[in-house]
C-alpha cells in the first residue's frame, strides 16, 4: 500500500507505518508485537511512542489470569 503511493520521503513513510500500527492497536486490531513490527520498532520502542501519544498498554483481566497461571506452573 505504501509502496503504491511512490512515498520517496523514508521519514515521512515511517511515520505513517507508525500512526497506522499505533491506531490498529489502539483498536485492538493488532497485538502490541504485531504493531512494533508494522511499525519496524522493537516493543519497547513501540512502547515509548505509545507514551507518547498517550495510548495504553491493553492487559485485560483474562491476560492478568493467565499471566498469574503460567506463574504457577
């Protein structure tokens, strides 16, 4: 898709791969490692540009379940 749009600005097509991973996790379309690797950051970079933008880490009540199962195990 963006190759498509002939986007010869590296920087520009970064930060549009980046605002599209950062909106599909957003609305939990994409897991956070999927989106850090939409976005060609590793999670913890992906991390900080969720801080950025003011975007939370989504950890539901049935992931805090089977975080704390896998502890017991």
């Amino acid at each position: 898709m963006l190759i498509e749009l002939n986007l010869e600005n590296k920087a520009v097509e970064d930060d549009i791969k980046k605002e599209i991973a950062l909106m599909l996790y957003d609305k939990e379309i994409y897991s956070l490692g999927k989106a850090a690797a939409f976005a060609e950051l590793s999670k913890l970079e992906f991390m900080s540009l969720m801080k950025e933008k003011n975007i939370y880490i989504k950890y539901s009540i049935d992931d805090i379940k089977h975080d704390l199962d896998n502890m017991q195990s």
